[in-house]
C-alpha cells in the first residue's frame, strides 16, 4: 500500500499461509479487506490502529460482499452448515449489527440500493429468485418471474433506488418498483426492430481516402497509420431492422444468451441493456415512457459500456481502437490516436464525467473531453 501524499509511507500486508485471493478498500479508505484462499475468512486490517478484525464463512460466489453508497454498512454473504446467510457489519467499528439466513438454495449475489435501505439477494441461475431484505434483516417481498429455466443473469437499482432491474436469460428485462416490488413492465430484446419511433444507428466503416501525389516511399508514419486504420461512422438505418442473431450452443456451460449487461443512467431516464444473444448491439430505453429508444448497432461484439457519472452520455467499446458516445443528442464514433494495437476491452469514467480510463489487455490510457463552454 502506497500514500500519493507522502512518497515515504508504505505498508505490507502479509496474510501468511492462509493465502490471498481479493483485496479491496473500505469506504472510508483507512481499512483493507483480504480474502484468504478457499474464502476461509476476510480480515480487515486498519492502516490507522494496525488492528485486525475476522469475519469467518464468505460466500465464496460471484458479489459476496457488498457496502452501502454512504459507507456506512457492509453485508457480506455466508455460507455454514449447508446454509446461506447474511451478515450486515457496521463499517465505523467492524460490528456485526444483524445475522439472518436467506430463503436461496445457493446465493449467487447480493446488491444494496443506492439509498442503503434495501438490500437484493439473488439465487443460482437455475432457480428463479429474488429476495428483497430491509436493513434489520426483515424479508420485504419475493420474485420469481417463472420456474424450471435459467434464472436471473445480472441485476442492477436505479440511482434513485426505485426501480430494479432484473436481466434473466430469457432475453428479457423486468422492471420492479420500490413501492409494491411488483413487476411494472418487462422489455424484449427481439432480433428485428419493426417500432417506427425507435431510432437505429448502425456503425459502419469508410476507408480514408489519400492523393496518390502525397504517397512517398517509404510513406510517413503519420500518412502509414491513415493507410491502414479505417474509420467509422453512424448511419442512421431505415426500420424494420434485422440484427445479427446467435444461436446459443445447447451443450456448454455459461452460454452465450440472456441479459449480461444493464446500467442505469444518472439521472435516471434511461436503461442501457445487452442481450448476449445478440452481440453487437446496445439497447437503450427510456425509462420515463418505458419504451425502447435507441438500439446501436456496431460492428463488433460490445465488451463494455459505461454511463457518465454526470449526465446521460453512454461510452461503448467493442474491442478496437475506437470509443462510442451516445447522447440523446446523437452519436459519435472517436478513434484512439495511439500507435500499434489498441484494443479498448474496457473503460471507466472519472467522477467528474471529464474524462475517461481506456483498457486494453496490456495498456491503458485516459481519454480528455473536452467541456462545452455553457
């Protein structure tokens, strides 16, 4: 552990023998949780006291712990005696505040909503359910949309926590709200697009042109990275639309269908989805009129997408040099200039919405936007 403020302070932590497999900070930034090997237990050391504290049986499944927005409480997922339960600690103190089990045969996942009141816990794919608890470890609703298929694939709350949206791989979304924790509505992911009012950008890709009085031998480096990158644009297509569609293969695990992605933007008007089943595309709803609004169609398989933390503004990447804006202003294709191959596998916005974190396997960059002067 390093200081960005003091270059000569720096800590080691050294679990031993019982082995490390995670790490991440606690909200307030003054402790670190370590998850030893076979998820044996998470010690949390504290960079303030040197003290450590022990929570014994994590979960070990795909979101075992998890803190609320305000830093205030963390739950983290258990497993004993054949069981799942959940245990909700105070994060000032390390306290345990509230231990019950969870009606799931194997817990998969749990997620706070953003204003810390509820907490959703989800089961294995092969059963379909969803439990909602309150903070005092009260069972506030159950859902199952429907039995004896693969379940729930991804889940995620609005940032105003009433709504929660649910990605099954059945290839649909369903909308719970806050008040009833009912089903309000459930949108499709078809393969075309016959609805006239939804807006299609399909990307597609121009070779530049160059004056064959330019080319020299050997070409300049900058004329030799224009010979060889294409670049892309958005053509808006004429409804109905057909998409590439791909058949999931019957007999592997994991595959390649349902609901894999879902983010709310921050002002809560739209829901951006990936059906996995149809690859290159970005579905994009609006959430105040519950309608599809915008599909993307790109040419590559969509690897990640992220919203902007301060207005409604979709980043997208795909695999290649290039990064995507959406806005409900339009679309806009931007190519990385960065020399070799940059392939964008994801990306990340800085808290400020001013600029963004490019990844590849090996390299990274950041990515400035400009502001527009208002």
């Amino acid at each position: 552990v390093w200081s960005l403020e003091q270059p000569d302070w720096h800590c080691k932590i050294d679990e031993g023998s019982a082995g490390l497999v995670a790490s991440c900070w606690s909200p307030d930034g003054r402790h670190i949780l370590n998850t030893t090997e076979f998820h044996l237990r998470i010690t949390v050391w504290s960079l303030c006291t040197k003290s450590v504290s022990y929570i014994k049986y994590p979960k070990a499944c795909q979101q075992g712990k998890c803190f609320t927005k305000d830093g205030r409480y963390m739950a983290v997922a258990e497993r004993r005696d054949c069981k799942d339960f959940i245990s909700i600690f105070v994060c000032s103190d390390w306290q345990l505040l509230r231990h019950f089990d969870t009606e799931t045969q194997d817990l998969f996942g749990i997620e706070w909503a953003p204003n810390g009141c509820v907490l959703a816990v989800w089961d294995t794919c092969l059963e379909y359910k969803i439990l909602l608890y309150s903070l005092d470890g009260r069972l506030l609703s159950t859902y199952r949309a429907y039995e004896w298929s693969l379940g729930i694939k991804s889940i995620t709350w609005s940032p105003s926590s009433q709504f929660l949206a649910i990605g099954s791989y059945d290839e649909k979304v369903r909308i719970l709200n806050h008040v009833t924790w009912k089903k309000i509505t459930e949108f499709e992911h078809p393969a075309t697009i016959a609805n006239t009012k939804t807006i299609v950008y399909k990307e597609v890709e121009k070779s530049p042109s160059v004056e064959t009085e330019r080319l020299s031998f050997p070409p300049t480096r900058a004329l030799a990275g224009s010979l060889f990158s294409t670049q892309s644009k958005y053509d808006i297509s004429q409804v109905p639309v057909s998409l590439q569609y791909i058949k999931p293969v019957a007999d592997r695990a994991n595959p390649k269908m349902g609901i894999g992605m879902l983010a709310f933007s921050p002002d809560n008007c739209f829901l951006a989805t990936k059906n996995d089943n149809i690859p290159n595309a970005v579905w994009i709803w609006d959430i105040q009129k519950l309608k599809l609004f915008v599909v993307l169609e790109q040419l590559c398989a969509i690897q990640s997408f992220q919203w902007d933390p301060r207005q409604p503004r979709l980043a997208v990447c795909t695999g290649n040099s290039k990064v995507y804006l959406w806005s409900p202003a339009g679309c806009v294709s931007v190519q990385v200039p960065v020399e070799g191959d940059f392939q964008i596998v994801s990306l990340s916005w800085h808290s400020s919405g001013d600029s963004m974190a490019l990844l590849s396997k090996d390299n990274f960059c950041v990515c400035y936007l400009e502001r527009e002067e208002v």
